[in-house]
C-alpha cells in the first residue's frame, strides 16, 4: 500500500529536491538568494493557504543551507546529491554559513511559555548537527539558556514588587535589562566560527491557540532583535490574523499589528501542477477519469494535502473500474465513474453538507454548475460523450444542431440523469444511456464506501488504493 500524502519527511524531502518533482526548485534557489542577502535583524512571512506546502518548503531550505554548513564538517545523507542540485540550480553561488533552526509551534502551544519549547528546539537542531556540535561547547550554551528562559519566561510585574519588598530590586531590574546581552552571548554559543548567521523557522504558528501565537510574537520582537537572526515564518496570514483578532477583539486590527512583526510578507509561488500531480500517480495519458480528476482539482481550488486526498479517495471509491476499457462498461456507468463520482470525492472533503445533499438527491447544483463553467463547456464532449445521443457520423451533432455548445441543452442532460440515478427507478432513457435500478446500485454501493472514518483511514494508510 501506499500513502499518497507527499509527507514531509527526510527522504522525501531530498528526493524531492533532487528530481524537482514538484518543480519547486527555482523557486527556492530565489528565496535562498533572498535570506542570504540579509545582514540585519530581519522577519519574513512566508505565506499561503494550508496544505499548500509550507512545511514541505521550508524543510527543504533548511536540507540545503545544513547541507551547504556541513560541507566543511560533516555527513549529511545524499549530501553529495544535494549540493550537486544545488550548484547546478544556482550557477555556483557561494553563500554565507547559516545555521537553519526549524520550530514547531503548534506541537508546542500547551507550554506556559514558548520560549522554553524555542530555545530548547534551538539547542536541539544544533546538537543533531555533527559539524557545528564539534565547534561548540554544550555546556556554555546550556548554561546561557538556562538563565535566558528563567529570565524571559519568569518575567511578572510581581516579580518586580515582590523584589521591592524583599531589598533585591535592584538586582532584579538588572538581569532584565541584562537579557540583550544574554541572549546576544547565546547566539554567539551556537554559531561557531566560519557561520554568519542563524536562520529560525517558525511553522504553523496560525493554528497556535491565540494566546500562545500572541505570546510567541511579542518573545521574538522584544528579545531576539539580533542583527545575525533572520526569522522565517511559514503561516497562512489570513488565518494569522483570525487569531490575533480572537485573542485582541474582533475590531482589533490584526493586518497592521502583524506589520510589526514581519518586514517582508513573500508569498509561496506555486508548485508545477503538472509535477506534482505525476508524482502522485495522475499522468498526462488520455484517461478520462484522470481527467475528470484534474478539472474537479482546478474547480475546487485544492491544494496539495487536499489534492493528494482527494486522489486517494477518488481512486478507492471507484477501485479498478475508472480504468477498464469504457466498451466494456455500460455507458450509465461510464457517466458514474467519469463524470459523477470525481464530483462527489471533491465535496466530501470540501463540502460535507452540500455532499449530503448532493447524494441524496436534493441537490444536482454541484454537477450542473461545474459544467457550466465556460473553461470547461469546450471539453464537455471529453466527459459527456458517454450520455450525449449518439445520430450516425458524429456523436457530437443531432440534426444539424452543436449540441455541445449550448450550456442548457447539456444543463438539461445532466439534471435528468441526476433525477433518474437518485430520484426515480425503473428503465429510463436519458441520451444513449439507460439508468436501471443496476446502476443505481453500483452507485449506492460506492458511495456506501465513503465517509469521514474512511477518509482518516486513508490518512493513515489503513486502506490500500
């Protein structure tokens, strides 16, 4: 069995990179090229919608530039692939040294502060990195983090009163007004000598609870103001700025405070479709189901973890069937398998209550509309030639008339071969084909086949498609 999910893992990661098979690969050479020009404090927004590949990007960043540090000091698997793409992809570009830090920070917003999951990832991605764990001693920068976390993540104006009443004031204020400079030491710990600068990679912080989202923010803007600290966030900032709004108030004006934070919103370019749709086993090859899938994929606006879903649901639901020759299938269930049920697959990953509706005869709108879309009224034949009516010499013209081209003629088509699968039993003849209570079965028995446990199934490949 395979998961069709392109997961961010280590070999996929690389491999990705290696054969560009999402045909992302200028596109990160560009924004390599942007973090290696920074020589300040500096924050970039990665931003796009989830599932549109975030994680994937940024792990990749982070393979090429361990990588590139590691050239000098130690083994990174397929290091010799890597920088081979590399050098090819960027015409031998030197770079500055980064040392690349990736942080989670869904996986940590149970903490009662972030900065003690942050600096612990911060020790953790540079101890796993044999080459730079050789120029560092642990011990010292254990020793800064501990006091930097005890510090920040201690901070309450009690704090400060009770320090009042208990003659250590002043002592107190001091090591507040000493963190720049402990944080400053800290950086110096764990970038050795020959790396210019730590580049910090904070992921999925819009589905953070919003206080810990807020909280995270304000750590980084007030303590980590370092002129070799690039961060990067990976976010979809729409959803970033729900958060903030849940957290300050509905009227709170999240687009300008997040300005404060971010010096360069960059938007994640999009992979080659076409790539990444091979990649998970869909391939230019006239199949009409294939086909079918593509246009429902552009129709939907999905994106990457929705389209490898969607694949994968798509492909259960209809087994081996969408595949066998189409003369050896009757023409209503050609309609079934290469018209209907990539409709259905979408919806029920998108629109669960319109698909409950749609399945049960109560709404044909998703299937009427969809062809009506003008983008796709000129390859109608491509799906529908399966139920147009069939006169000699061209089964695409009745009398003279294109039927192809007139959107209520083919409304009509489609409306009472929904009514006549879902509404009505008997024999009826809707174009060339006959809906008999046969095919109304096979319909029932594969939508029978879907739901929300089966979709997680499949999330978790505990169903072989």
């Amino acid at each position: 069995m395979k998961k069709h999910d392109l997961q961010p893992t280590d070999d996929n990661i690389r491999n990705s990179f290696i054969r560009d098979s999402i045909g992302r690969n200028k596109d990160l050479v560009n924004f390599i090229k942007i973090i290696d020009s920074i020589d300040e404090s500096f924050s970039i927004a990665l931003d796009s919608y989830w599932g549109s590949g975030k994680t994937f990007f940024v792990k990749q960043v982070k393979m090429i530039l361990d990588t590139i540090t590691e050239e000098s000091y130690g083994e990174v698997e397929g290091k010799n692939q890597i920088l081979s793409t590399w050098r090819t992809l960027s015409n031998q570009m030197q770079l500055k040294k980064h040392v690349p830090i990736y942080y989670d920070a869904w996986a940590n917003d149970c903490d009662d502060d972030p900065i003690y999951s942050l600096v612990y990832q911060m020790i953790l991605d540079t101890e796993k990195n044999k080459g730079i764990k050789d120029k560092i001693s642990f011990s010292d920068v254990l020793s800064v983090a501990g006091k930097i976390t005890e510090v920040i993540a201690g901070f309450d104006p009690n704090d400060i009163a009770d320090a009042f009443k208990k003659g250590d004031f002043l002592e107190t204020l001091r090591e507040r007004k000493d963190i720049d400079k402990r944080i400053e030491e800290y950086i110096d710990k764990l970038l050795p000598k020959g790396c210019d600068r730590l580049l910090i990679i904070i992921d999925e912080l819009d589905r953070c609870n919003p206080e810990f989202a807020v909280k995270l923010l304000e750590r980084i803007k007030h303590y980590f103001n370092n002129d070799r600290v690039t961060f990067v966030f990976a976010v979809n900032l729409a959803e970033l700025q729900h958060t903030i709004k849940h957290h300050y108030g509905a009227d709170f004006n999240a687009s300008r405070y997040l300005d404060r934070f971010f010096d360069l919103p960059i938007k994640l370019p999009p992979v080659n479709m076409d790539y990444f749709l091979a990649s998970q086993g869909i391939y230019d090859r006239n199949f009409v189901f294939d086909d079918s899938m593509k246009t429902v994929i552009k129709r939907y606006n999905l994106q990457l973890r929705e389209i490898s879903r969607y694949i994968a649901v798509s492909k259960y639901i209809v087994a081996n069937d969408a595949y066998e020759d189409s003369f050896q299938i009757r023409n209503a269930r050609n309609v079934i398998i290469h018209v209907i049920i990539p409709i259905v697959s979408a919806l029920i990953i998108t629109e669960n209550k319109q698909y409950l509706e749609f399945v049960n005869g109560k709404d044909s709108s998703p299937l009427i509309e969809f062809y009506e879309d003008p983008e796709n009224i000129s390859n109608v034949s491509h799906y529908l030639g399966f139920l147009l009516p069939e006169p000699p010499g061209n089964p695409l013209v009745n009398s003279g008339v294109d039927k192809i081209y007139d959107p209520n003629y083919i409304k009509k088509l489609l409306n009472d071969f929904y009514n006549a699968l879902l509404n009505k039993t008997g024999d009826i003849k809707i174009g060339k084909c006959t809906i008999d209570d046969d095919e109304r079965q096979y319909f029932r028995s594969r939508i029978s086949l879907l739901s929300e446990n089966t979709i997680k199934m499949i999330d978790k490949n505990e169903v072989g498609v």
